[in-house]
C-alpha cells in the first residue's frame, strides 16, 4: 500500500519479479554480499522494509532490526555494537542519528536514503561522523517496486537547488512527459513517469485510478505516471521538483 500522502492508501499490485529486480540491481550495484550486516529501521508496513528483508535475504547478509524506529539512541548504539555496513532509512532519522552521535569509527560503508528530501547540508553532516562512507540518493514510487532511480552524493554543487534525483536503476526507464505521453527535450520541466522492469500490475480493485496512472505508449511500453515534477538535466540525471498537485 502507498503512504496515502495524497489521499487514502492505494494498494498496489507488485509482482515478485518485478520487486526482484530492484533488489537485486541495488545488491549487485553496491556489492552487497554475505559479509554485510543491514539495519532494518522501516517499518514492516513501509516498502523500504522490503529491501531491507529480501535484500538481506537474497544476499546471505545478516539483518539486524531495530525494535523501536523511534529510538535513535538504539539505532546509534546498533550501529556500533553490531558493526553495521549498510544503513537504509528516509534522511530525517538519518538527520537525527548524525545529530546524536559522536564521530566514530564504525564498519559503515553504504548509506541509502530515499522517500524525502534530502537535505543539502546533511552529506557533510555523514562524513563528520562516518567518515569517507558512500551516500547514495535513491527514488521512485511504490508503484514501480520500491526505487527506480539513484545517485551517488559527492561533493554537493552549492549550485544545486536540491540533491539531485538522479540516473536510472537497471531495467528501468525514466522518462520526462507531457500529458499527453511525449517526451519532453532537456531543461523542460514535466512530469516524471517511470518504465521497465518495476512497474506495477495496477491499483487492487481500482480500474479507474490504475487506467489513469498506469499508460501504454507504443513508443515507451507501459509508464507509471508518478504525479511528480522534474527536468532532465543536459548531464544526464533527473531533479526532481516536487508534487503536480
């Protein structure tokens, strides 16, 4: 089910393939192995849960889960005493651990941070604490099986009006459109839509709403029209500009 930030939960209908296929993208892409130990901060009821468990799982990695997501002094702790090397939540817990610890020397290697914005300040924030970690901006839609698109956070371009969105995970398709399904030239803002391996079967007992999201262009395949805002930038990656509605 969708978060229902825009109205009620939808229930979304996610084959196992198709969330295969981002688990295994983000395990391959970030040498995920059974050497790794994951912090499961989610909820079970968040879809970022799913990774956590199956990614694990897939990967022969040790899952540590956090009793109370609400606890940062456990996560602080977990994260120490059991030599956690990769950490996946939304940025504000993130914001919070940074704010609450110490610089430390801990076996931290990959944190994935996606479902909100980043902030710009927040990268630098990592590195004063964890050191030289690998901070990965990850997005997408409950809608297209978790994440469908990523970008590693370097240096931050003071430039930058946000972190960017970013490229593409494997199998995926991120195209800029109009409403009416063309796709739009470099710098013109328009309507994020997701394609490829992620995308969902539709909305459970929704016609209505699954016809209007989920389009079929000869052209493209099938596209989840996210509701989203962004711009393809001249370098490549997507920014993301926020909600049409």
């Amino acid at each position: 089910f969708t978060s229902g930030s825009t109205g009620m939960p939808k229930g979304v209908k996610i084959t196992h393939e198709s969330a295969y296929n981002t688990i295994f993208d983000i395990n391959d892409r970030f040498n995920v192995s059974d050497n790794d130990k994951i912090l499961g901060v989610s909820s079970l009821c968040f879809d970022l849960s799913i990774y956590d468990i199956f990614g694990a799982h897939i990967a022969g990695a040790t899952l540590v889960q956090v009793e109370d997501s609400k606890d940062i002094n456990e996560i602080c702790r977990l994260i120490k005493e059991e030599n956690i090397t990769i950490y996946n939540s939304v940025p504000a817990i993130m914001g919070l651990i940074v704010s609450n610890m110490e610089q430390t020397s801990s076996n931290l290697k990959t944190i994935l941070l996606s479902g909100d914005w980043i902030p710009k300040e927040l990268p630098a924030k990592i590195h004063d604490i964890f050191g030289n970690v690998e901070i990965i901006s990850l997005g997408g839609a409950t809608e297209a099986s978790i994440w469908s698109i990523y970008y590693p956070i370097g240096e931050v371009d003071k430039k930058w009006k946000s972190i960017p969105y970013g490229y593409p995970l494997g199998n995926q398709k991120i195209y800029i459109m109009n409403t009416q399904g063309h796709v739009l030239p470099v710098g013109v803002k328009g309507e994020i839509c997701i394609a490829g391996a992620g995308v969902a079967e539709g909305y459970c007992n929704d016609k209505d709403k699954t016809e209007k999201a989920f389009v079929t262009y000869p052209q493209y395949g099938r596209v989840y029209r996210t509701g989203d805002f962004g711009i393809l930038h001249k370098e490549g990656y997507i920014e993301f500009l926020g909600r049409m509605d």
